[in-house]
C-alpha cells in the first residue's frame, strides 16, 4: 500500500438493525492515529456505555496519485461485549445513554409516519415507555417530561 492517510473504525452499537438496501451513514466512528510512526495504530471510543455485543470495523485508506485514487483495505471486522454498561433508558431511542431531544425528535417522525431505523428489538430493549411495542407520541411526551425536570 501507498502511505496510510486514514485509519478509522466504525462502531455498531448492540440491538440496531437496519432495512435491507437502506444506506447507514449514522455509526458512530472512531479515528485513529499512528502518534508514534511505529504503524500501530491507536485511538479511543467513550461510547461502550451499554450492555451488549458492540461490533468494529476498523477501516484504512492510502493516498493514491490524487485523492480521488485512494486505495481502501478490505474492512477487518471484530467485537467487544460490554457487560458492565447500562441499562437502556426509557425513551432512549437514539441510543445514545441519554434521553434527550433528539429522542423526542424521533418520536415524533415515527409517529407521523416517517419510517426509521433505531433498535434492533425495540419490545425487548427496555426503551419503550408505554410497552405497546411502537415509539411514537407517548414516547415524545415522556421524553419531553424527561427533559424539563
């Protein structure tokens, strides 16, 4: 390979799952560097903050003639099990450990219609405020509470 010019990995956070032929550009992604030129490369992820399998894949890239010609490795994919992070929270629909506007944000899309992907199993995930098994206006009630107290 040409010189590394990025290293990174991409983090899938247990209990999301995605539609078949629908694009995911939400992951969270860790860069990593090479602080020492040694060609180890190192960096850190803060967001292992739940229960589960978290699966990485950890990227790298080349520098071709531009940057148009980069060279992309195929992608090496592992997993860490938290099994000391928390629980997830009610109303937690980003998955984020915190229940925030964001969350009432896609409560609210749900339950107008807009189709979107959170949560693998959504029952089972301990998220679902009123356990009638959908997010929509009852989670946005309760998240709103949630954040003005």
């Amino acid at each position: 390979l040409n010189p590394v010019f990025r290293v990174w990995a991409v983090i899938t956070p247990p209990d999301i799952a995605y539609a078949p032929g629908d694009p995911v550009t939400d992951l969270p992604v860790a860069e990593l560097t090479d602080p020492d030129g040694d060609g180890i490369y190192e960096g850190e992820y803060k967001g292992f903050f739940r229960e589960g399998t978290y699966g990485i894949s950890f990227c790298a890239a080349s520098k071709g003639v531009s940057e148009r010609d980069a060279l992309y490795a195929v992608p090496v994919r592992t997993s860490v099990i938290q099994t000391k992070g928390s629980q997830a929270l009610k109303g937690d629909l980003d998955g984020n450990g915190e229940t925030g506007l964001a969350d009432a944000v896609i409560a609210l899309k749900v339950s107008s219609g807009e189709a979107l992907n959170f949560w693998y199993d959504y029952t089972a995930s301990g998220i679902d405020v009123n356990g009638d098994g959908k997010a929509g206006i009852h989670e946005a009630v309760y998240i709103l509470r949630e954040i003005a107290k």
